[in-house]
C-alpha cells in the first residue's frame, strides 16, 4: 500500500460517498441529512480544498435513504458542498454503480470521455471492479486494508490522491 503511482490529472474525480467521503455510522437509519451525527472521512477537507482547484469533482452514490438535496445537506454539515460541481445519486439517476446505465448517464451530463473521469471509492465490487470494465479508472480507498490482495491503483489516504498527480 506504499507504493504511489504517477500520472496525469484526470478532468474529472467522481467520489463515492459513504466511507470514503462521509463516515457511513451503520446505526443510523433514514437520509444522512438527519443523522444526530454525520462526520467526514480524515482529510477529505483537505484533499478536496486542493484537488478542486485543479479538477472538477462530483460525487458518485449509491445511496438509497438520501436524495440529491439530502446528500447536499449533509455535505454542508461539515463544509465540504462547495467543493463538489454536482451529485450523481440513485434517486435521481435510478440505476446503481457499477451498472452501465448509470456510467453512461453520468458522462452524459458531464459531457466528458470516460479516459478524463476517474473514481475514487471504498468498495471493491460496486466502486472498482464493475466501473473499470466500463474502462473508468479507479481508485480504491481502502484505510483499513481489507482489500490486501488487490493489486490496482489503492490508497490508505485520501491525501494521497495528490501525491499520485503530483500537486
């Protein structure tokens, strides 16, 4: 999990956004918006401060309880809306990551190749694998190193983002 790879930055990061962006508390049940507590991941301020000077970033969800307003919301709780351009969710989009249909629906409104697009998520089927055989780039953000025989681009910081273009 050391190792940093080099490469250009992308147009586009497309997040994911329970457990990588917002701390996902299973206990708590409904919109996010209305949690007693919502916290961010560690550095997800800092990273994004700085990453969305440079690309555009977008959240990219499949949560079920929390609408586009509510994810907003809940982003504003912690001061991390003004850094995201938009919000893809599964009420709006109807369809789930990594299915195609949603992929396709999502660079439809950025207007933008999937070579300039990455995502950066936290689960292995939904966030990783799915969307690289639609041929997006990934990320994994794995802080606990659950995913130990993953061999693709992983990360166990979301300030490592950065390192691996170099700003």
């Amino acid at each position: 999990m050391d190792k940093i790879w080099t490469g250009k930055i992308k147009k586009v990061y497309l997040f994911d956004w329970g457990d990588t962006i917002m701390r996902d508390f299973p206990d708590e049940q409904g919109a996010m918006c209305n949690w007693n507590k919502v916290e961010m991941m560690p550095n997800a301020d800092k990273m994004l401060e700085i990453l969305s000077r440079k690309a555009d970033c977008y959240l990219a969800t499949n949560a079920k309880d929390s609408s586009k307003e509510d994810i907003k919301k809940a982003l504003q709780r912690v001061d991390l809306y003004k850094y995201f351009k938009d919000i893809f969710c599964y009420k709006e989009l109807g369809v789930l990551k990594p299915s195609k249909e949603y992929f396709d629906l999502v660079l439809n409104r950025l207007k933008e190749k999937k070579e300039n697009v990455i995502l950066i998520g936290d689960n292995l089927e939904s966030d990783i694998i799915g969307v690289q055989n639609i041929g997006i780039d990934t990320i994994l953000y794995d802080p606990e190193d659950k995913y130990q025989n993953y061999k693709g681009k992983k990360i166990a910081n979301l300030m490592m983002i950065l390192q691996t273009i170099n700003i």
